[in-house]
C-alpha cells in the first residue's frame, strides 16, 4: 500500500537531465516559453479550484444554518463540482502545493483502514468544539475531500444519530469545507507569488513533465487497474478506488484526464513540435480524446461495474484507453525528451 | 543519451555499460587485496545479507525456544522472556529488509514474515468497538483461535489443526493483503495483544494467562491459541533457515549463484535500488510520514509493543551496511569488504564523502527517535510522537524524514557515477 500523492520530487533538484542539457546551447531559458504556458494553464485549474471550495463552503453553510432536503442536495453537488475541479489540477506534485503537504490535506487516499470515518467518530464523539484551529491540528484525513464526503455519503453513517443536520456533524462540514476552501485560495495565491521561481529555472520543464507522467501512471495503476483486480492479490474491490462513497471514482478519472488535456497537453505539443515530433503531439492529442470519449457514458458507480463480468467490459476498454495514452506520454514523448525519473515515494510495497 | 525507459513497473534500465563485462566471481580472500570491483562488491553484498539471514536465523530459533517455554509454562517471567525474544529477533531481521526490494526472491518471500499493518482480528479476539480493519475484509472478524471452522466471503475452512503449512495458507484469505496469519507481527499480536491506548503511553496487554490451561484461561481458546503461536513460531525458522541457504556461499543452485553469475551491473543495481527504495518510498514515505501526517497509529509498524522505533533504526542501518559494505553481527563481530563506498570513493571521493555522512546523519535522526523512546525519563513512543499538536515529536519525526531524504538524493547521484541510469521503481521480479 501506498500513497503516490506524497512526492519528494528527488530527481528534479540533483539531476542535469538531457533536456536541460539540450537546450543550453541555446539562448537562456530556452524552454521558458513552455513553462510561462503552464504556468497560466495551470493557474486557471487552481483558479476553479478556489472557486469551486468557496462555493463548497457557503453552501455547507447555508444548508446547515436553514436544512433542507434541497440543501443537503445543493451540498453534495458543491461537493462534487469542487472535488473535480481538485482532480483536474491532482497531477500537480511541485510547487506551493507540495507546502505543508497540502495535497493529502485535499485528498488523503488511498486510505484502507478507514481513517477518515475513525477520525469523524473520535471528532464526533469527544465533544470538543469544532473550530478552525481544531482542524488544522486533526491531521489530514481530517481535512480534505474524503471528510466531507464520509459526512455527506456515507451510507452507515447517514443512518446514524449523527448524520447531517446534527449540530455537531453541520459543525464538522463547515469548518472542514471552509479549510478546502482556504487551501484552494493559498494555492491558488501561491501559484502566482510561484511565478518567477517557475520561470526563472528550467528544470521545472522536467518537473512539470514528471508531474504528467506520474499523473498517468497513478490514474493507470492505482486509480484503476488496483479497483479492476488487475493489480496486486488480483481480487476487485471498489474499496480500492477513491471517492467510492459518492460513486464518483470514475467521474474523477475523466476530470484528471481533462485537467491533463487543458492544463498540461497545449504546451507539452509545442514543446515536442519544437522537438520535431509532430506526428507523437498528436497522436497523444488523439489519444486523450479517446479517453476522454468514454465518458460522460462511464461517470456511473464503479461497484456495479466491478460485479457484472459484461460491464466490466466498459472498464476495460477504459483502461486499454488510458494504458495507450500512458504509454505514449510516459515512453515514447518522455524517451524523446530525455525525460527520466529518480525515486519517487511509489518505491515501497 | 536516450534511454529505452519505462516507469513503474518495469525495469532499472542500464543507460551505459561502464564496467568490463560480466560478473567473474572472485574468492573473498583475493577481493581483500585488490581494489574494490563490482563483481567483489556485489560479492560482499551476498555475504553481508547472508549474514544477516543467518542471525535472523539464530534469534528467530531462540524465539522459537522462549515461546515454548510460555506455551508450556504460561508463567509472567516466560511471557517477559519471550517478548525479549521477540525484540531481539526484530534486530537482524530488520537489516535485512534493505535486501527486499530488487530482489525478487526476497521480496516475494517477505510477506509470510513481516506483513503489515494486519487485521489481527483474523488470529485472535479482539475488542470490537476500537477495531479498525480494512475496508471490504471479510476475514478481519474471523478469529481462527476462537473456532475450528472459519467463515471467509462465504468459504468455510477447516482450521482444527493449526500446523505451520496451514496458517501459510491462510495469508491474504479472502483476498486482502491485511489478512496476515504468520510473521513476526501476528507473533507479536500474540504476545502483546491488541494496542488500545491509542496516542497514549503504553502497548498491549495480554494477559499471560491467555495460554493458561484449565479455569485459569482468560478470552477461551487458550490450548488453541498455545498451537497456534506454536505453529507460527516454528514457520518463522523454517522460513529462515530457506532465505539463509539462498545467500549461502558455495552453491551452484541457489539465488546468490544465479546473483554471481549476472553481470555485476545488475547485483551493483540492486543494492542502490534497495538502499533508495528503503529509504524514500518505505520508510520515509509508507511507514513515517503517512503516520505522521495522518496521526494515524493505525499505520505504526510494530504497533502491538511499541517498537516502531527500533524497527525504523534498523532498517536504516541496514541501509548504511549495504553502503559501507559493514555490518555488526549480533553475535558482535564484524563482516566487512569490498563496498558500494569504496567503489564510489574511486569514481568520485567527494560524493563519497557526502553519502557516507549523510548516511552518518540519518542515523543519528533515527539514533535520536530512539533514544527519545526508550529514555528512562518521560519516554515518548513513535505512537506518542506522531499525536495531534504534538511538535516536538512531530520535529524528531521529521528530522528523520528529511535526513532520509537527502540520502536518497545522493544514491541517484551514485548510481549515475557507477553508470547506472534510471532506477525506476518496482524492479521486482524483472531482473532474473
């Protein structure tokens, strides 16, 4: 078991990598154009982000001041459109959200002892006030995405004395949805502070290339082919995929697909046009809209999909899809570009 | 330089072959006095985890022996001695694990002895409303002590005679990896018991009277639960005795031969790729900043007695050992020779140099967590240090981490001197 999201990023800070070494020849900075890309491409995805957390954050704030059927609704909904707006910009492993691992503080996962609902019971049963400061000690399986979600989804929990509108559990959405939010805003305001430091140091070419690639093979590996059995004791379980209490799992794969395509694909083309590899820039640009055609179809609960052998057919040419584009980016554009990777925490068991 | 590479999971990918050729093996005594080559240090490799195998060997059958003692005489002071038993036993095993990832042999053996975390409610009993197993176990209730039949996802299994064969089989029933019958921590579980104090002082309590006979067992089972640790126990030095005679010198059919007769590029890869591995991906990564981050005691390596610390300082170790070719036997001699070191020292003495006191340095973060943790004043334990609001113990953590960290930086950098590029991960089972 392992969480990938946690990256050191060892080999960008020791590493004089081929691409570096190609472009010294020219006038200085020469991939600096790419980045000044990236860097608007992905600062729209933080931008949404930041956006999408603060809409999450009123709405669990109204609906726990006035509840309502409609505004438990409204809540889930705010929660979804933030959580994907999250999954277009995860591939992200550098930068300011790598500042106080603020991407576990978004997402904790994969976590298969079930902290997140022992954290919610200890929370809930200890009595202690809820406040911002609470929060931010609790841990990051407090704090993100899979909280909210265990509140406002999960099945056992929605059936107990707690279950939303509870004073207590209303306490616990707000303050946690509002730190999604704050982290949104800082992330997205440290994007732009990033800036100069982005542009001013060309190995962040290869930092943002390695960020796609392990976004990839994260999506391939532990997103999918883990839940599919495809991976490990061979067994199929959903518990493996994120987000499987929303049934949201696959919906989140299309969003970090799309966030590739719109955050990272328009200045990685140029950059392999430049390195006369036209033809690769669009074949990778043909394969992420394969990808991207199995969906809106597949944003359906992975479990069913799992038990039935003739719809588990719709997951596998999911992954056929996803193992091609993983192949092009990762192998053939990253051997073009001289891209190599170090350790990165996905070494363990 | 354009590298036919893939990432996880595929191979290490040697860029430049920089070294003449294959891996002639050379008698140790010749290696003593030339200078190091790859095929020497490769060489010492296979003696140091051989070594290490062989003590994991002798502390695991004194295990064995104090575990026999308590079956049969379930007194406090046996209880006492077998736990001591237990920790020593962890010392040179815990070195070792720097051998599991490259090698697929080792890698693919581990599980039956040092899976974690488990849910050890498929052993024993356990106390129900502070258990937390893994989502979707339908083995994690089984209780295989409390019952001759079990009841996994609708499997029924036998489980009258709890031989050693039996219990192996048992692993990842029902097909989740938390399903751990056999190793060092369910030998564990079974002598400390379940840890309820959560971010507080103290560990398991099991009640020695857990394998008393008669009206004196407490939680039932207890002859059940005497065969089981008897079994289990038994399996360890069985499992021991196989690893050890792979490394062993002087085969022609085991691992360490087919080792000697790769290119020493291959065995050169495979100790930095365990260093590396060990120390970002594992045990900076998996098994302390995950526990730290999350405050999750659940993640703490050995949770039952609280020795997270030592297992930490010895995978670190044994990490250094791999490097400097040294390794301190338990019996307190000293194994020595031809080094990664010595062959880096060649190519490029100040990243030597660097390495080598990094090493130095995360041994002494790890050296300092221990320490903190079995101080006779106030001691804090890996489960204390990683509390909620707890900075202190959050900064020796840490320190750690990072120290960790920076290690690995510099193995890449040796790996790129010794002409070996990309040491991708998940090599395991590519190789051979």
């Amino acid at each position: 078991m392992t969480r990938l999201t946690l990256t050191f990023l060892l080999a960008s800070s020791v590493a004089v990598t081929p691409l570096m070494a190609a472009t010294a020849n020219n006038a200085d900075g020469a991939t600096v154009e790419y980045r000044k890309q990236w860097h608007s491409d992905i600062l729209t995805g933080y931008q949404n982000l930041a956006t999408q957390g603060q809409t999450l954050a009123s709405q669990a704030a109204s609906y726990c001041q006035t509840p309502s059927p409609e505004g438990f609704e409204q809540s889930k909904q705010a929660w979804l459109e933030a959580f994907l707006a999250w999954q277009q910009v995860r591939f992200v492993d550098f930068g300011p959200v790598e500042h106080r691992n603020r991407a576990w503080q978004f997402q904790f996962w994969p976590d298969p002892k079930n902290l997140v609902a022992r954290k919610a019971s200890y929370l809930l049963k200890e009595g202690a006030p809820i406040t911002p400061e609470k929060i931010s000690e609790s841990g990051v399986a407090v704090q993100g995405f899979p909280m909210a979600e265990y509140l406002l989804y999960d099945q056992a929990f929605n059936g107990s004395d707690s279950a939303l509108p509870a004073d207590h559990t209303c306490k616990l959405l707000v303050e946690v949805t509002r730190h999604i939010a704050d982290n949104g805003q800082s992330l997205a305001n440290d994007w732009k502070g990033f800036q100069a430091n982005y542009l001013g140091s060309d190995q962040y070419t290869d930092t943002t290339i390695r960020s796609a690639m392990a976004g990839l093979e994260i999506l391939e590996e532990r997103r999918l082919a883990t839940p599919m059995g495809l991976r490990g004791n061979g067994k199929r379980s959903v518990y493996s995929a994120d987000a499987w209490r929303s049934e949201t799992s696959l919906a989140a794969m299309g969003a970090s697909v799309q966030g590739l395509k719109q955050s990272f694909l328009p200045a990685f083309s140029e950059l392999l046009a430049e390195r006369k590899q036209p033809d690769l820039a669009e074949q990778i640009a043909q394969q992420f809209d394969e990808v991207l055609a199995n969906f809106p179809e597949l944003e359906r609960p992975m479990a069913p999909l799992l038990a039935d052998d003739s719809a588990y057919k719709l997951l596998q040419s999911l992954y056929i899809d996803i193992t091609q584009l993983t192949s092009l980016v990762n192998d053939r554009a990253a051997v073009e570009l001289g891209v190599v990777r170090g350790f990165n925490s996905s070494d363990g068991d | 330089m354009k590298t036919l590479f893939r990432p996880a999971p595929l191979a290490l990918t040697v860029a430049a072959l920089m070294s003449a050729g294959c891996a002639n093996t050379t008698s140790p005594d010749a290696a003593d006095s030339q200078p190091a080559t790859k095929a020497s240090v490769v060489e010492h490799y296979a003696d140091v985890a051989h070594a290490g195998y062989e003590d994991a060997l002798i502390t695991a059958k004194a295990l064995n022996k104090a575990t026999d003692r308590l079956i049969s005489d379930p007194t406090e002071a046996n209880m006492k001695a077998a736990k001591e038993a237990w920790l020593a036993a962890r010392v040179p095993y815990q070195q070792t694990e720097v051998f599991r990832f490259g090698n697929a042999i080792v890698d693919d053996w581990e599980g039956q002895l040092n899976a974690w975390p488990l849910d050890e409610g498929l052993i024993d009993y356990v106390q129900a409303d502070d258990y937390q197993y893994e989502l979707g176990n339908a083995g994690a209730t089984a209780n295989i002590i409390g019952s001759n039949s079990i009841n996994v996802g609708g499997e029924t299994l036998d489980v009258t005679n709890l031989t050693p064969e039996l219990l192996a089989n048992l692993n990842e029933i029902g097909g989740s990896e938390a399903n751990v019958a056999t190793g060092y921590h369910a030998i564990e579980f079974l002598l400390w018991g379940q840890d309820l104090q959560g971010f507080e002082a103290g560990n398991g309590e099991r009640p020695v009277t857990d394998y008393a006979t008669g009206a004196d067992c407490t939680n039932g089972s207890c002859e059940r639960r005497g065969e089981y640790l008897d079994a289990v126990t038994d399996l360890l030095v069985s499992d021991l005795e196989w690893m050890a005679a792979q490394w062993a010198p002087n085969a022609s059919d085991n691992y360490r031969s087919q080792l000697m007769n790769a290119d020493a590029n291959e065995g050169v890869q495979k100790m930095l790729f365990g260093m590396g591995s060990l120390s970002l991906g594992e045990l900076a990564g998996e098994r302390m900043k995950v526990a730290l981050e999350a405050n999750s005691y659940e993640d703490e390596h050995d949770c039952f007695s609280d020795n997270t610390h030592n297992s930490h300082y010895y995978n670190g170790q044994g990490i250094q050992n791999v490097y400097t070719g040294d390794y301190r036997r338990v019996d307190g001699s000293l194994v020595s020779g031809p080094s990664l070191s010595d062959l880096v020292a060649q190519a490029n003495p100040e990243l030597d140099a660097r390495l080598n006191a990094q090493l130095e340095a995360s041994m002494d973060a790890l050296g300092m967590m221990k320490a903190k943790a079995e101080s006779s004043q106030n001691p804090m334990q890996f489960d204390m240090m990683i509390a909620p609001g707890n900075a202190k113990g959050a900064s020796i953590v840490n320190g750690a981490i990072m120290a960790l960290v920076e290690q690995t930086g510099s193995i890449e950098q040796a790996a790129r001197q010794l002409g070996l590029e990309a040491l991708s991960p998940d090599d395991a089972g590519h190789a051979f």
